[in-house]
C-alpha cells in the first residue's frame, strides 16, 4: 500500500548545478504519476530507476518552461519504447495547441494516443479518478494560470473483525456484504451492525504539490489536513519583494501555509538559483513550522500507514 514521492527536481527557472527543473514522481499502490515535467525529466526518471512506461498520467501545473520543457522528450521516448496504451496529459490551455504543433511536426506517428484534458485553473474539483485514488486541482496564484494538485487515496474497503467470523460463522455472503458496509443478520435473528464487525484498515493519505504561487488562504483551505505539503520555497524573507513580484513563495509563505492548513508535514523546493546553501531557507521555514524538510532530488519521501485507533487489523 505504497504512497510515495520521488522528488525528480528541486530549482526553479534559471540553471544551477545540483537543482534540476520541476518534477515529483508520485507512486500510489505502484500506480505512477508525474507532476510537472521540467527540462531533463526523463533522465532523472531512469537515474531513479522509474520505469517511463509505468507513468498512468501527467500532471502539469502550468506553461512556464521549467515546469514543461521536459515533456516532449519523454512523449517522444515513451513512443520509441513502444507504448500502446493512453497517456492523460492534465494542464491549462493552451497546451492543447503545443500538443498538436508537436504531433504535427516532431511525432506524426506515436504508437499510443495522447489524451489532453484542460485544467481550469479558477476552479478546484476532481479530475482523475480510479479505484484508489482521486487527483483534485487548487487554484494557485502566479504569473501565468496555474493549478497545484491534492492526491487523495481513497478510503479502503472495510476488513470483518475475525473474532466476528467465528463467533457468529458468517458465511462468504455475509462477510462480502460486511465489508460493502452492510448490517448483519444472523441465522439466529441477530442483527448485527456494521460498524461492531467491521474497521477501517489504515486512514487514507494525502500528499499535495504547490508550486508556483503567492502565499494563498484558498490553498490552505483546499489542503486542509494534507498529510504531506510540497509547497514551492524559491526566495527567503529578505527577498519578499522579489518574491511578491515574480508571484513566488517565500520559505517562511511556505511554513505559514503548511502551519494553517494544518498539514502533517512540509517538503520545500523550487530554490532560486541564488541561493548556494539552501539551509537558510530550511531555518526560516522551520522557525514558522518545525516539520519541515528540505526537498532533496532522487530521494523518495514515504507518507507511511495510518491505522486509526481501534483497529484491530
């Protein structure tokens, strides 16, 4: 029961050694998605040993080069590699029309379809969704329009206490029925509530990805008791102007969010190339909220299993 993010890119616009552009590998019960695909993405997928292939859909915050420039290349490999299958592309128009400019003169002959579907950018609602999990935009403020995304897991199928199953021997039936959430009755004439022979296995995770964006009470809202808070950092408090400017986020807007919207923890990236030692920018945000990390490239952060109490799985 995987929920896992491989950070893939950790800077922002300009080059700097070590900080590569915008991506997040997401791995929900093996199933892959890619957030943001910046210049050089697909190499670091294979560093990282992420097998292109697996990606079921791509995320795509919005048009600014650092955040997209990565995907044609992996477009073009996943072709090469010989893939059938669809590809969702999540983004803000017009992507449509770079999608069909691509098509039109680099890869006229793709094995696979790509399917565009448009993010509006105004508005927050699912816009993917399959048996464990659902992918909700959050209307961020920048420059261009931008959209960040909740992951949610959905919550799992109940598991029948076993003690239950032998002290009343309820057959396949009535287990199957337990677990849809139904009441039990009993060949004896018991009724049996669900909620008495049934729990909850684990407490679904959340992981939200916020970048790039002023510091906004609608995204604390929409995030409330995320689990997990990637929230762009590119710029320190003695920067704020700048910040302000560029519609970016400072370390201490990122630590403010994760503090109000109540998050369990926060990652931090995006670092303007400015910055040689990030630590400063982990320092700030830490001083607002304690649970903060720093966003490190190739390494995976783990939003681990939550029993909720009384489990007795």
């Amino acid at each position: 029961m995987n929920f896992r993010i491989t950070v893939l890119g950790t800077g922002s616009a300009l080059p700097a050694a070590g900080n590569h552009h915008s991506a997040h590998a997401v791995n929900v019960h093996e199933q892959y998605y890619l957030v943001d695909c910046g210049e050089g993405t697909q190499s670091r997928l294979y560093r990282y040993g992420i097998n292109p292939q697996k990606i079921r859909a791509v995320f795509l915050t919005h048009l600014h080069g650092d955040h997209i420039y990565g995907i044609f290349p992996l477009l073009s490999t996943l072709g090469l590699m010989g893939k059938k299958t669809p590809l969702p592309v999540y983004a803000p128009e017009p992507f449509g029309e770079m999608i069909e400019l691509y098509r039109r003169y680099m890869d006229t002959d793709l094995p696979y379809e790509i399917q565009y579907h448009p993010v509006d950018t105004t508005a927050h609602g699912v816009i993917y969704e399959n048996r464990v999990l659902t992918v909700s935009t959050v209307p961020l403020r920048h420059r261009k329009p931008a959209a960040g995304y909740l992951f949610g897991e959905k919550t799992p199928p109940r598991n029948v206490r076993k003690e239950a199953i032998a002290k009343h021997s309820l057959g396949i039936a009535q287990i199957v029925a337990a677990k849809n959430g139904e009441d039990i009755t009993t060949a004896e004439g018991l009724t049996l509530p669900n909620g008495e022979i049934t729990y909850v296995p684990y407490t679904p995770r959340s992981y939200a990805y916020i970048s790039d964006t002023l510091y906004s009470g609608k995204v604390v809202k929409l995030v409330q008791g995320v689990d997990l808070l990637y929230h762009e950092a590119t710029f320190s408090q003695a920067d704020k102007a700048t910040a302000k400017a560029t519609g970016h986020s400072t370390a201490a807007d990122a630590a403010k969010a994760a503090l109000n919207a109540g998050a369990g923890e926060l990652l931090i990236g995006h670092f303007s190339g400015r910055y040689k030692d990030t630590s400063l920018l982990l320092d700030e945000a830490r001083q607002v909220f304690p649970r903060t990390s720093i966003a490190v490239e190739g390494r995976t952060y783990e939003i681990p299993l939550k029993k909720p109490e009384g489990n007795c799985g």
